[in-house]
C-alpha cells in the first residue's frame, strides 16, 4: 500500500485497555482494511494518547505505520 493512498478510519474499538480494532477505508480503492493494535506494556502510559493521535491524523495509515515501531500490529482484514 503506498502512503499516497487516502485512508479514513471508519470504526475504532478499544477491546481492552491495552489492545484496539481499528478499521479505515481506502477511499482509492474503496474497500476496508483492519489491523489491531497490543500495547507494548513498557509504553503503556502513551497508549491512549498515541490512539487520539491516530483517531485525529490527517494521515491515519502513515500514522498507524509510525506505531509499529512501539506496538504490535497484525493485520485483520
């Protein structure tokens, strides 16, 4: 997937406190993609806000890759 792609988040889901869904549509290629996201416990306390972060971004697939550096990322859909 190319970061000039646009995306839009859709739905986000906080499963718990420490792991969320997250769904965007690639307004391009008009069809959704999911990922969940599982707190790296060490950067805890930075979760809920790196989450607003994404939520927020103009950008929230090439934010959501920025994540992967700090957190576990699996593809769901």
């Amino acid at each position: 997937m190319s970061y000039s792609e646009h995306f839009v988040i859709k739905k986000i889901r906080l499963l718990t406190p420490t792991t969320c869904e997250v769904y965007m549509l690639n307004m391009n290629k008009k069809f959704m993609k999911g990922w969940v996201i599982r707190c790296n416990q060490s950067l805890v306390h930075q979760f809920h806000e790196q989450m607003n972060n994404l939520m927020q971004s103009t950008h929230p697939f090439q934010t959501l890759m920025q994540l992967k550096q700090f957190h576990e990322v699996d593809v769901l859909c």
